[in-house]
C-alpha cells in the first residue's frame, strides 16, 4: 500500500512592511525607498522569499567619537598595559545598526602597536568602519640586585697591585627576561693603588638602563724591609787598644719596599767612640727607621756593648780589708777619677 501525502500548509511571512509613503528627492522626479525585508518561514524548513523591488538602502552607518590614536607605558614591573577608552556611537538612518570591536575597553596590550576596529552594520549589510591604534612602551628600567659594596684592600705580599675578584651583580626586568649587564671592568682585575670605581649597566630590550656602581680603594698597607741588612744585636765591640772607648763600627742598613722607600731615618752613625761602661747592660742603642710612600714604617734596632779589656785597668791596685771597706791605689794612671769611682763601685 502506498500512502501519499501532500503538504496543503503555506509559508508565514512575518515582518512585512507598513506603507510607506515619501517625497521625491530634491531636484529629481524620484526618491529611494527602503525597508526592512521581512522573513519567510514553512513548516517544510526550505521557502523562498522574494519581492517585486528591492530596498533601496545602500546607505553605509555612521560611526561617531571613533577614539584617536593612544599611547601608553607598561604598568609597572608588567610587561604589559591595561588601557581603556570611550567606545565610539554608531547610528544609521534605518534605525537599527549593530557595532562591534576588535578589542575591548580597559583590556591588555603587550609592547607592540595594536589596531583597534569598530565595524557598524546595518540590517541590509551596509557596514562602516572606524579603527585607532595603541602603542605600548616600555619606559621602566631594568632592577639591578646585589651589586657589591665599596671595599679598602692592600697590595698583593711584595707588590704595587692587587688582584680582586668580585661576584657581579644580577638584573630584572618587567619586559626583557634576560637584560644584558655590562661594566667598565670585569672580575677578576688587578688594580694598581688608588681609587678606582667600577660601574654596573644593565639594558633591557628596550634600550632602557639601570646602573649601579662601587669603589674599590687599593692602598699600601705593607712596610718596608731591612730584608736582613740590620745588624745583630747585641754588637759587642772591644775597646780601642790603649783607650777607654771603642770607635763602632757597623754596616749601615738597607730597606726595600713593595712601592717605594722615601726615608730612612737614624739616631747613630759608624765611627761613634763609644765608652766602656760597667755599669750599663750596653752602651749605645742604635735605631733605623724606613719609611714608604704611605708612610708605612719599619724599625731596625740594634745595642752597641763596648768590651773592657783585662790589661785596661792601668795596673791598678785593690786591697780588699776585713772590714769591708776597699781602698785604692794606683801609679801610672792616666786617667780620671769618676772612672776609677765608676770601676770602683762595680767590684764592690
């Protein structure tokens, strides 16, 4: 059996326009009339609309307050920006118009210029554009992070430098995630005495740069040296043959320096007569004093004992009593009293 069917329901249009009624336009016999076409529909889902004119609407929207051009920075230590703007008005002279963006308002931007477009459509696909563009900039600095302290430091041991390593500083940046740090002069470096500043540049992608900087004060603080030349102390020197003193004699010591010796300073010279003296652990204390060019000072300090001979004594006489008390004679003497006192007092 077969069964036919047939469909006896017609398609809904819905929509239609009222009548229009209109003027000519101005200095010409006709006028361009437009309207909203109205929609067809059918239970079959397939129909097709169509209509003995067409409307005359070819007239594009119109978009009002499109935004200028905006520039901006990054917001800070972010490698972007957040930028707003007032959204522009369309409006078209069928009174329905649809207006969309390409980007929202109070939206991110990265480093870069964006363009912004606004498209308005009307309901007859009449469309009008307006579009600005933003400009992200990045205007923030790199961070520089421990960058060294100032420091004082002496010479290298027997040198007019030092060679000083020091541990160079680390950067961050908002934007760039590898600045590049440079510098005057690069760890390790062997300075000579002085002040010498070393600074730190750290530049991002965007030729921004954060500098950072610290002294390094190379000073003398080694003395000089005798480097042995002192003489041993103590020096003994035997008197003079037939005299009461001794004429001293010593090598006069030298002095090194790791710069520059400037001075040496001395309170004896050789050639001294020196007295015999028995009373005294020694008879001359002999000092050096060197000198460099910052005034970093070494001592050379020697004694001076004069030997008395037994033969020296000029035959002289002593008789020791019971009574403890000692008397002297001499013959042939030469020599003064307060000497004869001096030998005395050390017998007894």
């Amino acid at each position: 059996m077969f069964v036919t069917g047939a469909d006896e329901e017609d398609p809904k249009i819905t929509g239609c326009p009222s009548d229009i009624t209109l003027n000519t336009d101005s200095s010409l016999p006709y006028t361009n009339a437009t309207w909203i076409a109205p929609n067809a529909t059918d239970n079959s889902g397939n129909v097709t609309l169509v209509s003995t004119h067409d409307s005359g609407d070819e007239e594009d929207p119109n978009i009002i307050g499109c935004p200028s051009k905006i520039t901006v920075n990054t917001t800070a230590m972010l490698p972007y920006a957040n930028v707003t703007w007032i959204a522009p008005n369309a409006t078209d002279n069928s009174g329905n118009v649809t207006l969309v963006s390409t980007h929202d308002s109070g939206g991110g931007f990265i480093l870069t210029t964006t363009t912004v477009v606004y498209t308005a459509t009307d309901p007859y696909g009449n469309q009008a554009i307006c579009f600005f563009n933003i400009t992200v900039s990045d205007m923030e600095p790199p961070v520089l992070y421990n960058c060294p302290n100032d420091t004082v430091i002496g010479t290298d041991t027997g040198l007019a430098t030092r060679n000083y390593s020091w541990t160079a500083p680390t950067a961050d940046d908002n934007a760039d995630d590898n600045p590049w740090i440079s510098s005057n002069i690069y760890s390790p470096h062997v300075f000579e005495i002085g002040v010498h500043n070393i600074t730190f540049n750290a530049t991002d992608d965007s030729a921004n740069v954060a500098t950072c900087s610290f002294t390094v004060d190379v000073r003398d603080m080694e003395p000089p040296s005798f480097n042995g030349t002192c003489p041993s102390s103590p020096l003994e020197v035997p008197t003079d043959i037939g005299e009461m003193f001794a004429t001293v004699m010593w090598n006069i010591p030298t002095a090194i320096d790791n710069v520059n010796v400037t001075m040496i300073t001395n309170s004896s010279y050789p050639g001294l007569q020196v007295y015999f003296n028995l009373s005294s652990l020694y008879d001359l204390n002999v000092t050096y004093i060197a000198f460099d060019e910052a005034v970093n000072e070494e001592l050379c300090n020697f004694l001076v004992k004069v030997i008395g001979k037994k033969a020296y004594y000029w035959e002289l006489h002593i008789y020791l009593h019971i009574n403890a008390q000692c008397t002297v004679e001499f013959y042939k003497g030469k020599k003064t009293q307060h000497f004869l006192r001096l030998l005395l007092s050390q017998i007894t």
